[in-house]
C-alpha cells in the first residue's frame, strides 16, 4: 500500500492527478495519513466497515469530495458518481458510459 500512496503523491504533486483515494485496513490508516500530512496534502476520510477510504490530494478537490462522501459511495447520484470518477482521474469514456448507464440513457453508435 505505501508504495501506491507514493505513486499518488508524486502524481498529485507533478499535477497530472487532482485527487486519489485509497482504501485500506483501519488499523493502516493512521501510516497513511501520516505520509499524506507529510508531504502537505489535504485528506478526507470515510469509514467503510473495517476499512477506511482515504481521499487526498488538492485542497479544492478534497472539500468537492467531502460534500460527495456523506453518503456510501452506492448511493451517488449519476452527477455525482461521474463528477468523483473524473476527480479520481478514471477513464473518462468508460465514465462516461457508466453515466449514461446509471442515467437509463445509452450511448448512439
């Protein structure tokens, strides 16, 4: 897992990826955020059963996030589930067809 954190936070710092979000064992969430503070990233973070989410990266995205993470990701509406995938840096096609999908709409072609 640390070395997934790492990839984000060069990834962040470098620009080519507004936010990450990582899932892991509550009892690793406390080395993670750690590691995220440490190089002066912004975090969110949503408990999940026995695991936490972790959301991190830029100040903006995180807050934009926060307001997405108050319900169980399952619940997003169509909006809000492609607005986090495209934060999260997915691909943008394949959301794009997942959007059209949650929305009963499918794409011409």
């Amino acid at each position: 897992m640390d070395s997934v954190i790492s990839t984000y936070i060069y990834e962040i710092k470098k620009g080519t990826k507004p936010l990450a979000l990582v899932t892991v064992p509550i009892n690793m969430a406390d080395k993670c955020i750690d590691k995220i503070i440490k190089n002066n990233l912004f975090y969110c973070l949503q408990k999940v059963n026995n695991k936490i989410n972790i959301f991190f990266g830029n100040n903006v995205c995180v807050e934009l996030a926060k307001g997405l993470i108050q319900k169980d990701l399952s619940k997003l509406s169509p909006h809000e589930d492609f607005i986090l995938g495209i934060m999260l840096g997915y691909n943008r096609i394949e959301q794009c067809s997942r959007y059209l999908n949650k929305q009963n709409l499918h794409p011409i072609g």
